[in-house]
C-alpha cells in the first residue's frame, strides 16, 4: 500500500462506546467500513446508535433528507474477523482488556495480508505489547480516538517500539483526512491523555468516597472553577467506569508508583455493574440506558 489515499474501507472491531463513533467518522467522511462485534444483537445496537447520531448531526447542519441514511448504508455489521481480508486498516476497539484484545490481534494477524495495518484505540495498554503478539509488528499502532468520537478533535497516534515510519506516516495522513488532529506519542503506559486524565478521575472517586463534598459538588467545582466541560465523576461515567477502572490498573501495574492505586469506591462500583452511561447507572442514574 503506498498512502491514506488508497484506504477505501476499513474494519472496526467492537462497536461499543468508541467503536460505533469511530464507524461514523469513517462512514462519514466517505469510507465503506466493516463493524464487527461478538454477537448480532450488539452490532444491531451499534448501527442503531450511529443511526441515531446522524440524525442528530442532520438536524443541527440542516442535512438534505438522505445524506444520514446514505452515511449510514456505508456502515455494513457483522460478526466475522474475516472482513479483515480486504480491508487495508483494522481499528481494534473492544473492551480494555489485554486478553480480550490478544485474541483479536491473533486471530486478525492470522487472516488479514502481510500488509494490513492493525491498529488499537486502546486508552493505556501498551502498543508494543500488543504488537509482539503478530508477525507484523512495524504495522501496528494505536490509533486512539476521544470520546464522543464524533465530536472530539484529537487522535492521539502511539508508537509502539516497533512501529515503521511507513505506519505512522499513514495514519497521520488518515486522521487529518477525518478531519481531526493527530498528535504522535511514544508508548508508555496512559500515554498522554490518561497519563494526567485518569489519576485526576481516580482522586475525584477519592473526593467522593471521603465525604469530602457531594457528587454534584465535585463536578460543580471542576466546572466552574476550572473550566471543563463536564465534572469528573460525569466524565467517568461518559467513559465507563470499568475502562476507567482498567486504565487505573495498567498505569498502577506499568509504572510501578503506588500513586496510581484505584481507589475502593471505583472498584466497588465496577464489581456492582454500575459502569456509568452504558450500563444506565455510575456516580449518577441515566434511566434511558
Ligand atoms: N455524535 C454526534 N454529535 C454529538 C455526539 C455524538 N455522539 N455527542 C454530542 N454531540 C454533539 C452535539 O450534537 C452538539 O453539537 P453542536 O455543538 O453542534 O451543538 C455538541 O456535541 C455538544 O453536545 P450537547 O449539546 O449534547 O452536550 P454538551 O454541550 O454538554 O457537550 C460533550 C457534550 C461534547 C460530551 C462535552 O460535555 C464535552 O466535551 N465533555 C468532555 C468530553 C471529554 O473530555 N472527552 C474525553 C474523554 S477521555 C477519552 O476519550 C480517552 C480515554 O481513553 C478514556
Ligand atoms: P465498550 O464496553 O463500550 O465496548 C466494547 C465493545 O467490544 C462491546 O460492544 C463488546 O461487545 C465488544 N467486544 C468485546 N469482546 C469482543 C470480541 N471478542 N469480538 C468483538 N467485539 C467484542 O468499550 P469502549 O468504551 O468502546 O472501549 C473500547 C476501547 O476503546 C477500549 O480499549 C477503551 O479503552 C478504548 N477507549 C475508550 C474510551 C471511552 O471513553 N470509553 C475513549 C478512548 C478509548
């Protein structure tokens, strides 16, 4: 493959929280892309969160009345990691697990051609790791996206310590193609973004599990006086308490500082099944879920 511009269609693996986004992104700005996830059901619900948030998207730019649908019929589900035989770039984004993700890398490795990309939109795991598990360790990257992925500006690229200039050349071009900004990173556990994010999230759980103030208070203050969108404990629902729980682990685990210690109330919350927004109950209620 010699550029971005011969990406025609790529495969997105999970089509959860991130993965039905970066579907949209892709379908969006004119790529046919494959979403696989484990069982009918979930890829049925991912298309029709997509479904959704073009409409969305529609109503606000005033679309002309089959521009959503047309996006949409871009976007082709399944359940099958054989689609990654004529895809020239796979995004790996399913659960933030290593072993979940070691079966996809394996099993991808073993269908897709010697050249495919294989990417991950993984929030901490390490990318080298990921990439000793293939053959094709200098065409493996991460690729991670933000969430709402439709919304966000940012791609941070992580380069695992083996990843080729070719790799990272390609997937830059392509996220300006998507229309957002890549910033590249070396692999390091959090890479940026959850480096400073996450151990900021896990102190506002510690806030809370203290009695030091309310759930609304601690988002009310991050707010207001200091200007972020959303509070942290929303935040931490937005993402999914069980990520969150996941990236606190790898950044405890890889870099060995006892400061990175998940705080109880976190893992009490997760071992409950109250994951945040998609489960429709985490620090808040969110009854539609
Ligand atoms: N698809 C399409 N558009 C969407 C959307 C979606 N899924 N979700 C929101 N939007 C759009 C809305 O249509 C709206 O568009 P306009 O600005 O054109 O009106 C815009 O986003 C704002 O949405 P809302 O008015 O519904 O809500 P809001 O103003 O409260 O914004 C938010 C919502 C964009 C999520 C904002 O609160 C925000 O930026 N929050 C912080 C998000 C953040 O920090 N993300 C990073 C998480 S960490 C991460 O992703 C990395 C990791 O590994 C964990
Ligand atoms: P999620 O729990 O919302 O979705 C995960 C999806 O993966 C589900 O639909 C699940 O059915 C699917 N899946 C699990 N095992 C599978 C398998 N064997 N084959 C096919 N599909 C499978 O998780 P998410 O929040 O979308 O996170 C996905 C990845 O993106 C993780 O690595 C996470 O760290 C990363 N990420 C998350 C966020 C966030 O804010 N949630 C932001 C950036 C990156």
């Amino acid at each position: 493959m010699s550029g971005a511009d011969d990406v025609k269609k790529v495969a997105v693996i999970g089509g959860g929280t991130m993965g039905n986004g970066i579907a949209q992104v892709f379908a969006t700005n004119g790529f046919d892309v494959e979403l696989i996830d484990a069982k009918p059901e979930f890829v049925q619900r991912a298309l029709a969160t997509i479904g959704r948030n073009l409409e969305r998207v529609a109503k606000k730019q005033e679309w002309p009345a089959d521009k959503a649908p047309g996006i949409l019929a871009r976007v082709h589900g399944g359940t099958s990691l054989d689609v990654a035989k004529d895809c020239p770039l796979v995004i790996e984004a399913v659960t933030e697990d290593f072993a979940v993700k070691k079966q996809i890398f394996l099993a991808l490795d073993a269908v897709a051609p010697a050249e495919t990309i294989l990417a991950s939109n993984t929030s901490s795991i390490s990318i080298t790791e990921i990439a000793a598990l293939t053959k094709r360790p200098a065409q493996v990257i991460g690729m991670h996206f933000m969430n709402p992925v439709p919304v966000m500006q940012l791609i941070e690229i992580i380069r695992g310590l083996a990843t080729s200039d070719a790799t990272y050349a390609l997937t830059e071009d392509l996220s300006k193609r998507l229309g957002k900004t890549p910033v590249e990173v070396n692999d390091y556990p959090g890479f940026i973004s959850n480096r400073i994010l996450m151990p900021m999230i896990n102190e506002a759980v510690y806030t809370l599990m203290e009695g030091v103030a309310t759930r609304e208070a601690i988002d009310t203050v991050m707010k207001l006086g200091m200007n972020h969108p959303m509070g942290p404990l929303a935040l931490a629902d937005l993402i999914g308490l069980d990520t969150c729980l996941s990236i606190m682990e790898v950044l405890h685990v890889g870099l060995g500082d006892s400061k990175y210690r998940p705080c109880p109330l976190l893992r009490k919350m997760v071992a409950a099944g109250w994951l945040g927004r998609k489960s429709g109950r985490g620090f808040y209620e969110y009854p539609q879920a």
